[in-house]
C-alpha cells in the first residue's frame, strides 16, 4: 500500500516544477532555451503518468523505478530552481540595500559562471529525461489528458453543517449503561474501572467522549474530569503529568515538572478529597506491573471511594486486566442498519433534505457497513457532493466492501475515501500528517504553514487564492471527508482550530507513505531509508548524528525533541521546516542549518537557544517563524528585517520582539506589538504591515511620539 501514492506524488512534483520553471523564464539568461525544453518535455512526461497510475504498480518494479527516477529528476530541476532563486533574492537585497548596484548583470563575473553552472545543468537533465521518456516508450505508456474538470461543489450548507458539534447515533442505550456503571454502582473494590472494549472504528472513544457530557457524570463529578491519550506508550509519569494538564487546563509546555512524586501532589492539591473520573483512552498494555505502578499511584490522589476510571481499548486481554469484575467490561454493540444509514444521511446531507431516490440506494449501503459507524461516516462523506443516482449505485457495486470481511478491511474503506480526495495536492497534505504521533493534536495553522512550506500550496489551478486560504480549503476538505476529526473550535467564531486523526486513518497515512516519513520514538532499527524526507525524532536521542547522516540527502521535514545537533556534519540543502518545539537541550541553532536557504518553517518555541547565528538573516525564504518560550534568546541587534518571505511570526514578550519589522512587508500574522521610542519599534513599524489578518496586540501605548 505504500507504492499508491507514488504515482500522485510524482505527478505532483512535476506540475510545481513545471509552474516554477515557466516562471523563472525570464531568469534563465543565456539558458532560456533549454528550460524551455525541459519544461516541453515534463509537459510530456506529466501526460504519461495517468497511464502508469491505472498500472499496479507495487506489481511492477519497472513501472515503480521508473517513476523513483523521474521524481529524482524533478526533485533535481527544483534545486536548480530554488538556487537561481535565492540568487534573485540575493540581488534584489543587495539592491536594496545599495551596496551591490550592479549585482547579477551581464558583466559580473560571477553572475556569468553561475549562469554558465545552472545551464549545464539543466543541459545534462534535458539528456536525463530524454532517457526517462525512451524508458516510457519501452514500458509501453500512452499518452492521456489529465482530468481537468471542476471540482466537485460542496453542496448548499455543508460549511454551516461542518460547524456544528457532531451528534452521537445509536449510543443511548450505551451511554446509560456506563453512567450507570460509573455513577449509580457502589463497589467493594477501590478505584473501580470500567474498560470499553471492542474492534477497531467501532465508536469506543465517541462513546467515552459522550459519557463524559452526560448530565448526570457532570453533575457527580464537577470538574474533576480528566482525559488522557494513552495509545501505545504506556507511560507512568506521562500519563500522570497529562492528567495534571487536563485539570489545571494548562499544558507544561512540554518540559519535566518534576518526579512522579511532585506532579502526584500537585493534581492532590488541585482535587483534594473530592472523587475524580479518568478516561484513558486507547489503552494497549498489556503488563500487570505497569497497570497497577500506575493505580497504586492513583489510589493516592484521593481517599475518596466515589472515584473512577473509565478505559477504552481494542484489546479483551487489557478489558480483563484493568476492569475489577466482568460487569465493568462493556461491549458496545455495532449499530443495526438504520443507525448507520441515518449516520451516512448526517454526512451526507447535514441538515438538508434527502435528494429523490436516494435514500433506498443509501440504506443498502448502510447494510454494507456491517455496523461500524468509522465506515459510515468515510462513506457518508465521500457521498456528501454526489447527488447521481449513478454514483450512488456504484457506491454499493464497488469491489472495496469484499474486503470489509477482513483483518484490515476498514483500511480498505479508508482508502475509498482517499482515492476520491478531489486534487493531488490534497493527498499529499493527508499523506504529510503521518509525521505526527497518534493521538497528536494538530493545530490548523500550524498544519497549513508546514502544507505551504513542503509547496503543496501552490496550485496553478487555484493561482487567484492566497495559499493560507488554499490550505484553509484543504483542512476544511479533509474534515469533510472525514480523515480529520475536529479537536477544538474558536470560541468566538465557532470555526474548527485543531483536529486528530483516528487511529486507523493514522495507519492509512502511515501505509501510503512508510517509504517517505519516519517517527523514531525509541532505538530505530539498523536500516534506515535513504529514502525519508520527513523525520520526527521523538526518542532515539544518541542516534541523532547517525540518523541524520543516513537521511540527509532527501530531507525536507525534520521534527525533533532534541537539540544534540554540535557533532552533525551534514548538508541539510533540501531542509524546508524544521520544529525543535519544546527540544529543552536546544541551546544553539548549529551551522549545519546554514546552507538550508529553502527553509521555509523554523520553531524553535521552548528552547534554551541564546543567540541566533548571522545565518538565520539570509533564509530569504523562510515564510513562519516561532519562538515563544524563548526566555534566552536574544533577537539580531537589526532585526530580522532581511526575511521578506516571512508571512507568519509568532513570539510572547517583549524581550524577544525583532526591530524593523515594517520591512516585512509580506507579513500576515503579527501577534503582539510593544511600542518603543528605540529606532525599528516605533508605532510606525506597523503603517508598512498592510497585509496582517486575526488579532494584533499593541502594548504601552503610552511611549506613542507626538500623541494627543
């Protein structure tokens, strides 16, 4: 399954690179010719690749290493693009700032040799690429338009539908018989859990979601409700530190508050002998010691008997584990037909009408989804713009339900929704979320800023859109669909700000792109892909150097929660976001990020880096930079006026507020202000700042010159 996004993604690259040559036309002086040519025959190449995508090409090693070796050849032109221009920005600095009035013309020098390197280049693919097309005569591709047509039109009220809470369908008698459990029983047993038990994309963490907003489970518990994640790692004291977290409402940033001793004192003092509820959702182990580490440190929160614990896991062995009697162990049942075609009608339709002569196809439907409301809702919302009686029936005719029998079969549904994902680049962003953990929360801005830094963004098909709001369609597309769920909503204007993914959409993504994407969170293997372009480094911290060196050459995104960087000596040229978010060890921003001029997305929030190296003026083409929590950092005594990229700035006081930023012109999110009399933080900084959008806030005021 991780040869499906091949064909795209190939297909993809191409069209960025063909948008970004035809572009660069008129900076191709003395080699226009030739880039003409290349971009004639990508043209060309781009035609073939819908043939090859209706081949199997898992089942074809020459049709697989053909498309490997026309993506290097893109991924080659767009490093000869990116070169000539960063080159171009160079020059209009230099202009700028007056020093070099010259720079780059015909008769610099310099400016003739590099002339002269990028045509040689670009000369040598033209002759790689007429080996890529003989390789397509042989492998017998036929040349086909691409499908160019509209995109499906959402359907009047679907975005008024997508920002109300989703309802819970058939999980009455579910809800009631938990509440029970939690509320109404008195046990001998101290700290009593109740486990929800049941297969994958069977509801288990919207069935604990909606015990925990029922009436009576507020009523008894106030606001002494936690809900912790637990997923795969099994964690004590993250756990324990989590639980902290949703009590007090407020994060630990990340870094170590302490022992276990001291994080169990602080939720002690924030309960004190009021009864509790836990949620641990999505519970995988299966040790006995470990359980009960972790209850014989919850017995001592609370004295108080009326505390419990409510768990949700797929499997029976830990139901029996953690649950003090069978009672406790419930089995939510898979919702019967009507259940799942009022689920799918929900997706579908929200709170319109159901068109003619659809809902008869749509209740058998229903009846394939073999009561699984993970699978209603994917196909409800792969319907949500069909309104042909055709499409519908080939709904029902699709191959893809056989596989609902098996192991992995929600995968396969799943994998229905994704083919139909309306444009390429709208795969690749699903595809990119597979750097994050399970269970991680991903913020929307946060998420479209790293879309737009990979250059999925730049859509030729949507040239009259910003790219924020190309990604804001994109999210809004994926939640649709239902391969986001929506986390939290902005209070004030009800529109989603955060989403999750389910566990088995997690696994999806990380099938397609397993070649692509790794997260390293303990000892990796010995091999490691030469392969990756986007790394998380979660664990694994000894092996920093070792991974990077094995990566280096490909990487685009790399996530990581350690600053052990001094003894990497590597070229990270292709780097385009790096987040060392809440890495504590950070304490410098080494020069192997030196030559990464196409970095585009830099947060170095929470770390301990003191001073940024000169080289952080000349990423001209970063685009978001986040330093909040950086109570060391000490910002360029001139700023960082020189990035005329950057769109996105976030930081939280005032120490670490750049001057001259009215020189970024381009700047769209601005969080806070300080006035000062010093040059550079003047009021009048923000005259030039014409494009900024959301909430800007603007302190002391009262340093404002010449105010009445």
């Amino acid at each position: 399954m991780g040869d499906l996004i091949l064909g795209p993604v190939v297909e993809a690259t191409l069209s960025k690179v063909i948008a970004v040559a035809s572009d660069q036309l008129d900076l191709a002086l003395g080699w226009k010719e030739d880039l003409k040519k290349f971009c004639s025959t990508m043209r060309h190449l781009r035609g073939l690749l819908q043939d090859a995508d209706e081949k199997n090409v898992s089942g074809n090693p020459a049709l697989k290493s053909w498309l490997q070796d026309l993506r290097a050849i893109a991924d080659e032109a767009n490093d000869i693009l990116e070169q000539v221009a960063y080159k171009n920005m160079q020059r209009q600095m230099a202009v700028q700032k007056s020093k070099v009035r010259y720079f780059f013309t015909q008769a610099d020098p310099q400016a003739l040799i590099f002339r002269q390197k990028m045509a040689n280049k670009i000369k040598n693919l033209n002759k790689k690429l007429a080996g890529i097309n003989r390789s397509a005569n042989q492998l017998g591709l036929q040349y086909k338009l691409a499908n160019t047509g509209p995109e499906p039109r959402a359907t009047a009220g679907l975005e008024t539908h997508s920002l109300l809470p989703s309802p819970v369908f058939g999980r009455k008698e579910d809800v009631s018989k938990i509440v029970s459990l939690l509320v109404d029983s008195s046990s001998q047993h101290d700290l009593p859990v109740t486990t929800i038990v049941g297969m994958p994309g069977l509801g288990k963490t919207t069935l604990a979601k909606a015990v925990l907003q029922n009436e009576k489970i507020r009523e008894h518990f106030g606001d002494n409700k936690m809900w912790v994640c637990v997923s795969e790692n099994f964690d004590v004291k993250r756990i324990l530190m989590e639980m902290l977290e949703s009590i007090t409402k407020s994060s630990s940033g990340g870094g170590d508050i302490g022992s276990k001793d001291t994080v169990l004192r602080k939720i002690q003092e924030k309960l004190g002998e009021k009864s509790y509820l836990l949620i641990l959702d999505d519970v995988w182990n299966e040790e006995r010691k470990i359980w009960e580490d972790l209850r014989s440190c919850l017995l001592g929160i609370s004295k108080n008997k009326g505390s419990r614990v409510l768990v949700t896991t797929r499997l029976k062995n830990v139901a029996s584990l953690m649950a003090v009697t069978n009672e406790h162990i419930h089995h939510p049942k898979q919702l019967n037909e009507e259940e799942c075609w009022t689920i799918i009608k929900h997706r579908a339709f929200g709170d319109n009408s159901v068109s003619d002569g659809l809902e008869e196809i749509g209740k058998q439907i229903a009846k394939k989804c073999k009561g699984v409301p993970l699978v209603a809702s994917i196909i409800g919302a792969t319907l949500q713009n069909k309104r042909d009686k055709k499409e519908w029936q080939a709904v029902i005719e699709n191959q893809v339900w056989d596989s609902l029998e098996k192991e992995n079969g929600v995968l396969d549904i799943i994998k229905f929704s994704y083919d139909r994902l309306p444009k390429l680049a709208l795969k690749q962003c699903f595809a990119f979320c597979s750097i994050f953990p399970k269970d991680f929360v991903m913020e929307r801005e946060m998420l479209i800023q790293l879309w737009m830094a990979q250059g999925f963004l730049e859509s030729s098909e949507e040239s009259c859109m910003a790219a924020d709001e190309i990604g804001d369609k994109y999210f809004k597309n994926l939640l649709s669909y239902s391969l986001f769920q929506e986390g939290w909503r902005d209070h004030v204007t009800g529109s989603v700000i955060s989403c999750k993914m389910h566990d088995l959409i997690h696994d999806f993504a990380q099938f397609i792109s397993n070649f692509e994407t790794l997260i390293v969170e303990e000892q990796p293997g010995s091999h490691i892909s030469h392969h990756v372009r986007h790394l998380n480094l979660i664990g694994g911290r000894e092996m920093v150097p070792t991974i990077l060196g094995d990566v280096a050459e490909k990487l685009q995104t790399l996530f990581s929660k350690h600053g052990v960087f001094s003894d990497v000596q590597v070229d990270l040229k292709r780097l385009r976001a790096l987040n060392l978010d809440d890495a504590s060890d950070a304490k410098q921003l080494p020069t192997c990020f030196g030559n990464s001029k196409s970095l585009r997305y830099l947060d170095i929030s929470g770390t301990q880096i003191g001073e940024l190296p000169k080289f952080i003026t000349k990423l001209y083409n970063l685009q978001t930079f986040r330093f909040t929590n950086c109570k060391s950092l000490k910002m360029p005594t001139g700023g960082i006026g020189d990035l005329i990229n950057l769109r996105h700035i976030y930081f939280n006081d005032e120490e670490r507020m750049p001057a001259n930023l009215g020189r970024l012109t381009k700047l769209q999110t601005l969080p806070l202000f300080f006035v000062s009399t010093t040059k550079g933080c003047k009021i009048e900084e923000l005259g030039s700042l014409r494009g900024l959008k959301g909430g800007l806030e603007i302190r002391k005021l009262d340093l404002v010159e010449g105010k009445s």
